[in-house]
C-alpha cells in the first residue's frame, strides 16, 4: 500500500524548478536497479545495462509518462541527442507498461542506442531514492558514482554539466 501511495504521490507532484537533492547516496556506486525492457520480456538491472567502458557518464531518469516536465525533458533529450553521444540515459517508470510503452513509442526511443527505456517493476528505484517528483534525475560519473541527484524541472544543459564535471 505504501508503494502505491508513494507513486500515486509522485505521480502528481507538480515540479518547480530544478533542486538539487541531498539523498545520501553521493559517493555511492551505481544501484542495481530491476527492470523489464519495453519487449515485455527481458528483465535487467542497470549495472547490466551499464557495463561499458566507453561512456563518461550514466544517467538514471525516473518519469511518469503523463508528467509534462518529463515529456519536455525526454524531447529536449532526443533534440540534443548527437551531443550527449557519450552519456547512458536509463529512462525508468513505475507506471503500468503500457504506458511506459506508448511514451517510448510516441518519442522513438528505441531509435537511440543510447537510451533505455525500463519498468521498474520491483521498486527497486523506490525503495534506494525514496523519490518524491518526477522528474528525478540521479547522474552518475564514469567511475558509476553518484555525482548529483535534481528533481523537478530540469534541462539536458544542467544534467551534461554534472555529468561531465
């Protein structure tokens, strides 16, 4: 019950500006989040999905596919995609997968190799960050430590510049 509390809450926390957040985790390795993949089979965790040598940065995005700051975000996203080619966005939603799916589908996500789109279909997000709006945007450096976590209002400009401090 809390758990559907909790994203009932998130799901209509309406978002101000952008805050930085002290959640404890900074300094904290990248969590292993449990996620199902938009072909409704596969399940993943984020240290699987980020186990490449090659990126500079990691970027755990919690949305809800109705949270407009998120949609402005995801297409800010995709707009400045060529200039982010070296930052891993793992895009997550507690949300039911059908809407996680129609989200994806509506900004061609899958066309982004960059990109993952997953359900977090265990809470495992939830329960590490104990998030209260969406959007919330956990940015992780190259060596998968935790670096800054912004909820709210945020711009792909702001989320760059921390991850490649």
């Amino acid at each position: 019950m809390k758990i559907v509390a909790l994203t009932i809450a998130i799901a209509f926390t309406s978002c101000f500006g952008k805050h930085p957040l002290k959640t404890g985790h900074v300094g904290e390795n990248l969590p292993s989040i449990d996620l199902l993949l938009l072909d409704s089979v596969t399940k993943k965790t984020t240290i699987q999905l980020n186990n490449s040598d090659n990126v500079d940065a990691i970027v755990l995005l919690l949305f809800s596919p109705d949270c407009p700051h998120c949609r402005v975000l995801t297409s800010e996203l995709i707009d400045k995609i060529q200039s982010l080619s070296h930052i891993r966005f793992c895009l997550i939603s507690v949300s039911s997968y059908n809407m996680i799916k129609e989200y994806s589908e509506h900004f061609h996500l899958e066309r982004y190799p960059t990109i993952t789109v997953g359900q977090d279909y265990k809470n495992s997000f939830i329960s590490y960050f104990k998030p209260v709006a969406v959007p919330y945007v956990a940015v992780y450096g190259k060596d998968k430590r935790l670096r800054q976590v912004i909820t709210g209002k945020v711009d792909v400009g702001s989320i760059k510049d921390i991850a490649l401090q």
